[in-house]
C-alpha cells in the first residue's frame, strides 16, 4: 500500500518527510513548555526582585536567565540558594536545544528514522569580519529518546523545581491553572 502523499495536517510528504507523528508532538510540547517555562522565570525573577509582574515588558529568554544569574549571585552564600545555578544551568541547556528544535528546518530524510535539521544561526558581531560570513549553518541531530528527555527535564523546570525556588522567594507559589480550563 503506498504512503499518503500528505499527513493527516495537509502537509505535503515532500515538504518534511514521513517523520513520526511522535516527533512532531514531542516538538509541540518542547515550544509549549519553554512557553510556560519562559513565563515562570519571569514570575521568579519579579518575585525575586519584589516586583509587579507587569512592570515592565518581558526580556528575550536570554536577558531573562542573565538577570536570573545576577539574582544568584547576590543570593550566593544564602541558605537554600547553593544549588540554583544548577537550575539555571538546566534551564539554559533546555532553551538552547528548544532554539536548535523549533528554528530548524526537518527536511525530507531517508525513511523518517534519522532525525536532523538544520538552520543558518547569526554570527555574534564581534566574530564577523569583513571577509567572513554574517551566518553559519548548524546542523541539528537528535533522537526520538533525546527529545523525550528535553520533555521530561522541562516539565521538572516548570513545576516542582520552579515551586521550589518561587517558595525561596518568599511568595505564594500561584496555583496551577485546570489543564481543561481554556484561557
């Protein structure tokens, strides 16, 4: 029996290829969660700066954990706080694989079995000259295995971990909103 010519989204086989549907979930939940997650470093962060949500517009993902880090080090040596380098650390290795993920490219491979894209990255300005490229090609490989695991390491982020640190900030944690509850 021959393959649809297109998944059951209406996208063509020749635009990504025969990848497992498992794959495209688990990119779903990757976005999603770093969502979330992204949220939550913003509520700490204002919790640990004793400061409205809303104050001011959210920083790229990047500015936020730096912030985060300047909130390490000036907690260093305090009780409870030793290890949450450690978190931020996780949380860093979580977005950077979330940015390979979701700004690549999957093409087309050979039986959906190898997972890898790829994706031009911008060259951080001090490294460009004149006579080199502005950009540089990344290749992404993973695993159905890896990309269960980024899942797994950011739902422990995003809940128990976060719950932890928010209590450390001496603020309420906020409750969970209903996971059928829309809005």
């Amino acid at each position: 029996m021959a393959e649809p010519a297109e998944d059951e989204w209406g996208v063509p086989n020749l635009i990504f290829g025969l990848h497992p549907e498992a794959f495209w979930g688990g990119m779903g939940r990757v976005a999603s969660l770093s969502a979330l997650f992204e949220d939550r470093l913003l509520v700490l962060l204002t919790a640990l700066r004793g400061e409205p949500a809303d104050a001011s517009p959210p920083p790229a993902m990047g500015t936020l954990l730096k912030r985060l880090e300047d909130e390490r080090d000036a907690r260093a040596g305090m009780a409870g706080w030793s290890d949450f380098g450690t978190y931020l650390a996780r949380a860093r290795r979580c977005v950077t694989y979330r940015n390979d993920l979701v700004h690549s490219v999957w093409p087309v491979q050979p039986g959906g079995l190898v997972l890898f894209g790829h994706r031009l990255r911008a060259l951080p300005r001090d490294q460009r000259t004149e006579d080199s490229p502005a950009a540089e090609r990344l290749v992404v490989n993973t695993t159905m295995d890896e990309l269960r695991s980024v899942v797994a390491e950011l739902v422990a982020l995003t809940d128990c971990d976060f719950r932890r640190w928010f209590s450390l900030a001496n603020t309420p944690v906020p409750p969970l909103t209903d996971r059928n509850e829309v809005g």
